[in-house]
C-alpha cells in the first residue's frame, strides 16, 4: 500500500522553516481579497476547516483544506503574466501529484463578484471531490 504523503502528520510535505516563516509573514499582511474570502473560510463552510497560507513543500497555500486536499489561490495581476502563468502550472502539477486539486479565483472576483464566488465556491464544496468544475490542465479554474 502507497504511503500517504500528506496524512495529518505530514500535511507539509517538508516544508522548510523558510516557508514557514514566510507563511506567517504573509498571515499578517493578507491582501483586501484575501480578508474578504479568509471572513467567509473561517466559518468552516459545510463544516470543512481551512488554513491560510498554509505551507506544503517549498510553497505557500493561500487557503487550504486538508479533509478535502483542495486548495484555493486568489491570482492577483501579476499572475496572468506568461512568465507567472508557467510558474503556476508547475506548481499546480506538484500540488495535483500529491492529490491536491486547486481552485483559482482572481482577486477582482472576490472583490467585485463575491457572491456569486461564494455560491459557486459552496456548490463545489457539496460536490466535493473528486473536483470537476472547469478542469484547465488538471486544475479547477473559477475565472
């Protein structure tokens, strides 16, 4: 039997104490968007508990549900640039290799477009996994 890579002792994936820290760097220094989304995460939608910025491996999670291995990343504008986009999908692979699906929302939406997010957000929840909501290269994408 495969060994899990993420049971609950290990849902870091060895993560070093630079990742950690930079995590609890940027717990202190949310963007507007991600406040918005962390108000409405914290309440433990449908009882799933999230995380933010949660460290796996050499990266930071912006939010981060390890009963459902679902991660949910706000993309700023810098994230639609070709040379930011590639390092996304590197790491959306990673993450997808570990069994961790991955939903994007851009920062416009939750700031401009919150409710519907959120009533898309909750219908994916009460899917739950397997995920299979507009699968781009192996990962959710709400844009």
């Amino acid at each position: 039997m495969k060994k899990d890579s993420l049971d609950i002792n290990g849902m870091h994936n060895g993560a070093s104490s630079r990742v950690f820290k930079n995590a609890a760097k940027l717990r202190e220094s949310l963007t507007e968007s991600e406040i918005r989304l962390w108000e409405f995460l914290k309440t433990k939608p449908l009882g799933h508990k999230f995380r933010r910025q949660h460290p796996i491996a050499g990266y930071v999670l912006d939010f981060y549900c390890h009963k459902l291995r679902l991660s949910i990343e706000l993309d700023g504008g810098y994230h639609f640039s070709k040379e930011q986009r590639a390092k996304d999908a590197v790491r959306t692979s990673y993450l997808k290799e570990l069994g961790i699906s991955e939903l994007r929302f851009s920062n416009k939406q939750i700031l401009e477009d919150f409710e519907p997010t959120i009533v898309l957000l909750m219908t994916i929840l009460r899917e739950g996994p397997p995920f299979r909501v507009g699968a781009s290269a192996g990962d959710l994408t709400a844009r």
